[in-house]
C-alpha cells in the first residue's frame, strides 16, 4: 500500500525497478481454459447438450436460472412489446449506436479481388456470408443490449443469412426487455432464453429447438468463454475471451483525473480486470494519478470490485522514455489502449503501436464512448491475444472463396513447370495431368 494514496495496487514505481515474478504477474492474463473446475464443468454440459438437446437446456435453465422453460424462443411480438415500452431516453440511445455501429462497419465491408499473375491465368477471392451466426448476449445480474448490437448489427450488415440470439432468461423466462427492445432495433431474425456454457453448446452443435450456427460472437462469462474454447472444432468464434483490461499510456501532460477515471471504468467490470497505467518521463504524474484514484474511488458504487482489480492487477508504473513505454504496450498487448501524450507526439506514437484490440486517441475519447457509441465494435481480443488477434468486423461474419481461370494456352505455358514440380515430390498423377495440356497445345 502506498502512503501516498492509500489505494493497492500489484505494481508500481520504475518498470525497470520491477522484479521478474512481478513482471511476469503484469504480461500474464488469462485468456479462458486455465481453471479446472470450469473446465470439467463446462465439458459434462456440452455433452449432455450433444447426448439430450432440449431436455438438457431445460434442466440448465431450471438449476442456473431458477426458472421453468416450455419453450426456450422468444415470439417477436414479445421484442416489439419491450421496444415500444423502453424510456425514450434509452431508446434514443440504442438507436443512435446502432446506427453508427451499421456506418462503421457498412465502411469496412471486405471487397471481392481478382489478379491475373500471368497471361490467361485469373485468380479472383470474393467474401461470401456466412449463412447463420449465433450472437451471445450476457444477462443475469446485468444486460448487455450493447453486445447484442456489436454481433447482429455487423452481422446484418456483411449480408449474414439469419441471425439468431441467445441471452439467459430472467424470472419471467424471456431475458431482459432492453435486450429484446435491442434485438428487434437490431433485425435478428430469433431470439432464444438460453444462457451460459449450455446456450453455446446448443448454437455449435445443434438442438430439436436451437439451429445450429456457424459463428458464434459475443462476449460472456468464464463458462461462457470455456465453452466457446471448447467448441472451436464445431463451431467458429470471434476470439478467446478474459477479463476487461485497458493500458492507458501517458506522458508528463496528461490529466491525472482523467487517467484515473479510465483505470477506475474499467476496473468496476470485474475484479479479475487488468488495468495499467504507464508514463512516460514523469514519476510527479504517476504519484498524482494513485491519489486521484484513491480520490474517485471513494465516490465509486463499484468500489469494492474496483479495489479488487486494482490490488490483483492494477499498475501505475514509469519509463525514462516514451519509446520504452510504448514497447510495453506493445508486448502487454491490451484490450483497450487509451493514448494520452502530448499532441505533437500522437501521431507517431500512434503508428507505432501495432498491438491492442482499440485505441483511444487523446483525452476526450473514453473507452466508455467506444464501448457505446463511436460505432466501432467493442468485442474484442484480451490476454494479450491483441498480438494476432483483431477486433469484431464484418470480416468475421464471411467466408473467402478463391477460384482460378486457367486458359488453355495458359495451361500449356505451365504444363512442363508443373511437372517437374509433380516429379520432384513423387506425385505423377499430378505431372500426367500437367502434361497433358503440353501435348493438347
């Protein structure tokens, strides 16, 4: 605990001064498949889905939801009833960020290309929809329609052919209005109260009720993250899923208020959230930002999942250099990387950070607005999976077909080449085929 701000955190003071098991708690999160217990749980559920279908989905909703299932879809009546009861307030909100949501990624949209390397050879690659998507919207405690709006919109958007929905029921059976107000702002085609490990194992592998999927997106909870690990051999999916994290990279201008209220954002998500701050060249900022979120953190309702976060994986470390802070980020890899540097310095800083799943350009661009409302998607890459990893895109909801065109005298120019190459690896089929078109010419 530091005297200074009275808040704990796992790491502060010189990164350099950080000892290696330190080092090694900060680059190490977890990405899903790390505990045993959800782990054997979440494989006894898929199979009982695989082996039962629907009466295993009943009993889940029976035991995890208290609550008893005749039919697990939603009527679409039922979507239009919670969009016409929502305050208008919210409605206005959700649509607003439905729309900028469909404008992004309507700007993204993958392009069909054809190339022709040689005369009368053509080799084009088109996207072609993906024919059905699941989208998982989480529920429980809490309501996620901004989920709900990440996976359908872009899915409707790159031309899927149906999209349906899975969110856990509440205690009427149906899950929440906003998120049923939201699927119907949305244009998913059904709506199912199924949530969990079990609501995934129903869209990968197919129930009496529940079509079988070939993506699904969304993010969940550590059951919900196994699951889909669990299941990529049936099902695609976005990308491995953990806890929230932001890095916010700083230098010596910033505001400590404003990096405080990120990291404390951010933090109230769960208290297995990441969040670091690093500065650049300013040590007088990094003490001012501790007590600035010791400040905040008074007034905070989520206080006691904040101060979690912080102590088992919150940070406000230092560099002597800009180009050292941003090797960090670089190899941490964050979720949410919130750039606040001096102005002259953000361009370049910003070309020169090739890893986190989104950042956040300057000040005023809270991660709370890209979690809403910018229009780009906030499903994305954790763990530091942000290496190879990429954010939700109309990319994730086509499938690539490649065809070639080879023109007879095109096929008589390669017909020896190819042969050689056939004979080299000790297949003549190949090479009698190749050929062939040799003798034709």
């Amino acid at each position: 605990m530091s005297e200074a701000s009275g808040i704990v955190l796992r790491a502060r003071g010189a990164f350099n001064a950080l000892d290696a098991a330190t080092r090694r708690d900060l680059m190490a999160r977890d990405a899903g498949g790390g505990d045993v217990t959800v782990r054997t749980r979440v494989s006894a559920m898929i199979d009982d889905v695989r082996v039962r279908g629907d009466l295993a989905l009943r009993d889940f909703a029976q035991q995890f939801d208290n609550v008893s299932l005749d039919a697990f879809e939603v009527p679409r009546t039922e979507w239009v009833r919670a969009l016409n009861a929502l305050d208008a307030p919210l409605r206005r909100a959700i649509e607003r960020a439905a729309k900028n949501i469909r404008t992004v990624h309507s700007a993204f949209l993958p392009q069909a290309t054809e190339v022709s390397p040689e005369p009368g050879i053509i080799v084009g690659r088109r996207p072609d929809p993906l024919s059905r998507v699941g989208v998982y919207a989480p529920g429980g405690r809490a309501a996620y329609p901004s989920s709900l709006l990440m996976g359908a919109v872009p899915a409707r958007v790159a031309g899927v052919g149906e999209v349906i929905v899975c969110s856990p029921p509440g205690p009427s059976g149906q899950p929440s209005d906003v998120v049923l107000a939201a699927a119907e702002l949305a244009g998913v085609d059904r709506v199912f109260a199924l949530g969990g490990a079990g609501a995934i194992a129903a869209m990968a592998l197919g129930t009496e009720t529940v079509p079988r999927v070939d993506r699904i997106v969304g993010p969940g909870n550590a059951y919900v993250a196994e699951a889909k690990l669990q299941l990529v051999s049936n099902v695609t999916i976005d990308s491995p899923a953990g806890p929230s994290e932001l890095l916010v990279l700083a230098d010596g201008t910033s505001n400590a208020d404003v990096v405080a209220r990120e990291m404390i954002a951010q933090a109230e998500h769960d208290p297995d959230a990441a969040v670091i701050a690093i500065i650049a060249g300013a040590e007088t900022l990094a003490v001012e930002i501790e007590r600035a979120v010791a400040a905040q953190l008074r007034e905070s309702p989520r206080a006691h999942i904040v101060a979690a976060a912080l102590a088992a994986r919150g940070a406000v470390i230092t560099t002597e250099t800009l180009a050292e802070a941003v090797t960090f980020a670089n190899e941490w890899a964050a979720e949410h990387l919130l750039l606040v540097v001096n102005d002259a310095l953000i361009g370049d800083t910003l070309a020169s950070l090739r890893h986190a799943g989104t950042i956040f350009v300057g000040e005023s661009a809270s991660v709370a607005f890209g979690d809403y409302m910018t229009g780009a998607n906030h499903v994305l890459p954790t763990a530091g999976l942000a290496r190879c990893y990429s954010g939700l895109s109309t990319l994730d909801f086509v499938r690539w077909t490649t065809w070639q065109l080879v023109t007879p005298s095109a096929a008589a120019s390669m017909s020896e080449d190819v042969g050689v190459f056939a004979d080299a690896e000790g297949l003549p089929g190949h090479a009698a085929a190749a050929r062939a078109w040799g003798i034709r010419s």
